[in-house]
C-alpha cells in the first residue's frame, strides 16, 4: 500500500466516525492515570526545557491537545482528518488545529520544543516509520522532547503486526525496534511505561516512550 493511499484510507475511516469515536473515547484521559502522569512529566520536561511550541500530532479530537494547554504548554494540534479537527476546534476554542499528518509535516526546521504522538503511528505502515522518526527529529529544536505513545508487543522478531483496529489499518509495534529506530534518528531516550493489557479489551500492551533532541549531535 502506498502512502498516499494509507493515509486516505486513515482519513477517510475516522472522517466517517469522527463524532461517534469522540464520544466513545470521551473518557479515556480521565480513565487512564499513565497516560495523565506520563503526558504531565512530558509538560514538565518542556517547561524546564525552556519551552518552545508543542505540537500534538495526530491530535484527533483534541482531548490531549486540551490536556497540555491546561497544563501550560503552547500546543497546537495537528490531524488529517477534517471531522476531528471540527470537533477539536468546538470543543476546545482558544488553541489552533490544523491539518496535516506524518511522514511530512509543514513546520520550519528545530521549530518545536516538544512534539507529541499518541497512537498516531500505528497507522503508518512500519516502513513508513524511520522518515515520521526523522521528521520528529527534524522539526525538534536542540533539547526538545518527543512524547511517542503507540499499541506494542515485547516481542522483537517484527516491527510491527497488523491488527484489528476497527476503524482504520492499523499496526503493534516492537517497543525495542521502535526505541532502536529513535537513537538512529538521532534521539536519546530519557523515559519508557509499557502498560499491561487491562483486565477486558485488547489484549496486548501500550507503550509510551520519551525522548529527547541533543543539543549537539549524537555521536
């Protein structure tokens, strides 16, 4: 599948289910003390950082785009899909979305002083992934923070396994794999939460993964 063709299968999937997935997953930050405790220490690493714009990529319907303006970064989101981007620009007024999606993004280079991407790449398919890594590399400035959240497996025979997602192709990623294609950008690794499968539902593990942009290269 090509590229072009994968990201409008994406978008065309979660357009038709724009209002039905918000309302389903209303809930979901509230519900999920990782997810808070994991985006609150991102927030805090950016703000000791010096700050800098952050931009939340594959913002769907802006409820972690939300979460970062009320915890006091400069965020803005960014999502193809022109039905999420309706409902995050209703429900949450005072903070840009725009659209846009991985692998290339229309922002100046080392413009971000954190880039977040939470269960976006999943829909990429996995060789597909080094440039969206290259790209959050190219986008970061000296010192910023990538915020990568994604559906995972401990297993590392694969990068990725295709899975039943419902609305749109999807992929679980090799935490391992992922990590190694992040140092090969160009990024070091400051912070990882892989959470077990819960109780009812999926039943493989999510994966958060923290790294940063050195302020010189990496040798």
């Amino acid at each position: 599948m090509s590229d072009a063709v994968s990201l409008g299968a994406t978008r065309s999937a979660y357009d038709a289910v724009a209002e039905e997935y918000a309302e389903t997953f209303r809930e979901t930050m509230r519900n999920n003390p990782f997810d808070r405790a994991m985006l609150t220490v991102f927030a805090e690493l950016v703000q000791a950082g010096g700050s800098g714009r952050v931009a939340d990529i594959g913002c769907g319907p802006g409820r972690v785009t939300a979460l970062l303006h009320r915890l006091g970064l400069d965020v803005f989101g960014i999502d193809p899909v022109p039905g999420m981007l309706a409902i995050a620009r209703r429900e949450t007024p005072g903070v840009e979305f725009a659209e846009g999606a991985l692998p290339e993004l229309d922002l100046p280079d080392e413009s971000l002083g954190g880039a977040v991407s939470r269960m976006s790449v999943i829909h990429l398919p996995p060789q597909e992934l080094p440039a969206a890594f290259a790209e959050f590399h190219r986008v970061l400035a000296p010192g910023g923070y990538l915020y990568l959240e994604f559906f995972a497996s401990l297993d590392d025979a694969e990068l990725g396994w295709e899975f039943d997602h419902k609305v749109a192709p999807a992929w679980r990623l090799s935490v391992e794999r992922i990590a190694a294609l992040l140092r090969g950008a160009g990024l070091v690794e400051q912070a990882r939460l892989v959470e077990a499968p819960p109780e009812t539902g999926r039943s493989f593990e999510t994966a958060v993964l923290i790294y940063r942009k050195p302020s010189s290269p990496v040798s």
